[in-house]
C-alpha cells in the first residue's frame, strides 16, 4: 500500500485510531510474533541497503528512509495496521522534516509480509501512486520468493530511478539529511 501525506502534521495516536479499525486478530498475530528482523538482515545485508540508499540519493535532493520492523509493538497493533504505523514512524523519524519536503519512507512489516511508501509532499504532487504501487508489489514478490536482501535493494534502487525522473531539472543537493542506514526495529 502506497500512503501520500498532504501535510507534515504529526500523526498522532487518536488519529491513528479514527483511521484503523480495531482488530483483535491483527494484536494477537503481532503479539505472538517472534522478534526476527535481524535473523532476516544481517549486518552485510545493512550495509548493502545502506550502499543502494546512497546511490539512490545521488543527483538529486530526494531522501529515502528503510525501516523494517519484525512485528507492530503489541501495545499499538490492536488500534494500528502497518500502514497507520508507517504514517506514525514517518513523522517520528522526521522524514517529512527534510529541506526540500523530499523524505521518502519505505517501511517493511516481516509479521504482515507487507511493504509501505509514505512520500512527502514535495514529492507527490509530480508522481502517481501507480508509480509506487508497483515499486510495493515487486518488492512484495520478492519478500515472498525469501529474496529480503534483493527485495529491499531493488525496491530502493526503483525509487532511485522515479527521484531521478522527478528531479531531472531541478536543484541538486548532496547533503544527506536522513540515515542512509535502514533502521531495524524489533
């Protein structure tokens, strides 16, 4: 699922909880899960994304965040999917707080097998979530065909190409305002 933000307001809780429908199944599912994102990702495998991040941030001002998470935390899963929580984490790590409004979060929940784009509005009014639907859906494929590494890498090396298509003629900027390291939560 592709999510665009029209503004850089905080998401917070009771919003969260407006959106989503609560669901015991989802919290039981999540709670139950055993911790396994680093058994997925190891430090090579970090070191990678963080290598197809930098390069896919090369020539233009776009910023790209990874965060994979293993399970939604059993206190926000009955009231959160992973595409509220996607929104949650993007105003957290302030990936809409870039320069530019160019922060781009690619978030991969392992309990749900999902992928999750939350791009900024700077960057949503030239793309179509068509664009970004397919960048979720091969990435998806991937995760399931156990390919997590590539599925990250490719995924981030897609978005790379839209950034570039987006930003061909506009201003160039080299400095890195997010981590190009992928987070891995939980």
């Amino acid at each position: 699922m592709v999510t665009i933000t029209d503004t850089t307001a905080i998401v917070t809780e009771p919003k969260l909880q407006e959106i989503v429908q609560p669901s015991l199944k989802r919290w039981l599912k999540h709670f139950i899960y055993l911790p396994a994102s680093k058994r997925y990702f190891s430090q090579q495998d970090q070191a990678a994304i963080a290598e197809a991040v930098k390069q896919a941030e090369l020539g233009h001002v776009g910023e790209i965040q990874v965060v994979i998470e293993g399970h939604i935390p059993s206190h926000q899963a009955y009231y959160q999917n992973t595409r509220s929580r996607a929104q949650q984490l993007f105003a957290e790590l302030g990936v809409w707080d870039t320069e530019h409004n160019s922060g781009i979060l690619v978030y991969l929940n392992l309990c749900e097998k999902t992928v999750e784009i939350i791009i900024d509005r700077g960057i949503s009014s030239a793309t179509t979530q068509l664009e970004w639907q397919r960048v979720c859906d091969v990435m998806i494929a991937s995760l399931k065909n156990k390919n997590y590494r590539m599925a990250v890498i490719d995924g981030v090396s897609d978005i790379g190409r839209i950034l570039d298509q987006f930003y061909e003629h506009q201003i160039v900027d080299n400095s890195n305002e997010l981590s190009n390291t992928p987070r891995i939560m939980n």
